[in-house]
C-alpha cells in the first residue's frame, strides 16, 4: 500500500464497502420516530441503531463474494478493446484472495 497501489487501494475500498454495508441495520429496524419534540430521545447518539455485528466467516463470505463478482465481470468482457479492464478486475481479485488465503490461513 505504500507503493500507493491503485488496483490493491480500489478493490480493498470496495471490499470494506461490501463488509459496511452488510453490517447496516436493516430499515424496518430502526427506531420509531416520536411525534412530538418533547417525546424525542435526546444527547449524543441516541438516535444510533447498532450495526449488526458480523462473523468472520460472514465477512469472509462477503470477500469471497466480491472476488467472485470481479471474476465473472472478466470473464464476460471478451473484446479485445476490454482486455485491460479485464486484467484490472483479475489483479482486484487477486489482491482480495491475498488477504483471504493470507499467511495463516490454510
């Protein structure tokens, strides 16, 4: 990352995206909302839902995920002309397939 690697910086921002969103609590769960001001929670944060906490094997579900989804996209841009998209979605899987398969993992 120091490099300022862009394929690797992308597709970890679009990993941490997926795992953040997946994390959102869903909308029909969020607090009723009060009619009157007076009725209205109040201080710091007291409108704040917590977010659903997510399991390793979730979060790694949801990179693996992503890898598959940037795959299948190479895959179907055949054209010659999108061979260097192509070959950024590959490196992008690659990079995520580090950190999953990183050193420790089997």
């Amino acid at each position: 990352m120091r490099a300022r690697d862009k394929t690797a910086v992308s597709a970890l921002r679009s990993a941490i995206a997926a795992l953040d969103n997946a994390g959102a609590v869903p909308a029909g769960t969020a607090a009723p909302q009060a009619a009157a001001l007076e009725a209205s929670p109040l201080g710091a944060g007291a409108t704040e839902a917590a977010r659903r906490e997510l399991s390793e094997r979730e979060a790694a579900d949801i990179v693996r995920s992503e890898v598959d989804e940037r795959l299948l996209a190479a895959a179907e841009l055949t054209a010659p002309a999108h061979a260097g998209r192509a070959g950024l979605l590959r490196t992008e899987a690659a990079v995520l397939l580090r950190f999953l398969d990183g050193p420790g993992r089997a």
